[in-house]
C-alpha cells in the first residue's frame, strides 16, 4: 500500500492530499530514510512523522484497505 493512502487510511493525518504534501516536504521517514508518498510499505516499517517540533513514531502493524474509523488504531502501534 502507498504511504500516502496508508496515513490516510490509519487516520494519522486526515487528508491524503495533506499526507502527500508532508511526504513531499520530507517530514516523512521510513526505516531512517526519507520517504516518497508512492513508497509501497510493508508490515514492520517504521514510519516518524515531524509535525513542526513534534515527532510522532509508529510501526505497522497491518495493511487494510478498508478501515472503520474505530478499528483505524489497529493498523500501527505508536513507538518511542
């Protein structure tokens, strides 16, 4: 799945077009490189996001399609 979509997706930001613009700005790493919005990711990469002087680090835990807004959590576990 695109790294775009799955932010989307996961509801970690809440725009696509959003997601893609950070990733294009490169405020998106994954796996300690800086990653496109089209990079494909796979079940295990870590992904840090910088918001201004905020970061946030999750880990993928599963790959959906479709996501309940309840059930969104499920996809990533938040890491430190």
């Amino acid at each position: 799945m695109r790294l775009d979509k799955y932010l989307k997706i996961s509801r970690i930001i809440k725009r696509r077009t959003v997601a893609k613009e950070a990733c294009e700005q490169g405020r998106v790493e994954v796996n300690g490189k800086v990653a496109k919005p089209g990079l494909e990711l796979k079940e295990g990469d870590v992904i840090k996001i910088t918001f201004g002087s905020n970061e946030l680090k999750v880990k993928v835990t599963s790959l959906k399609e479709n996501v309940r807004k309840e059930d969104a959590q499920e996809l990533y576990v938040v890491t430190e």
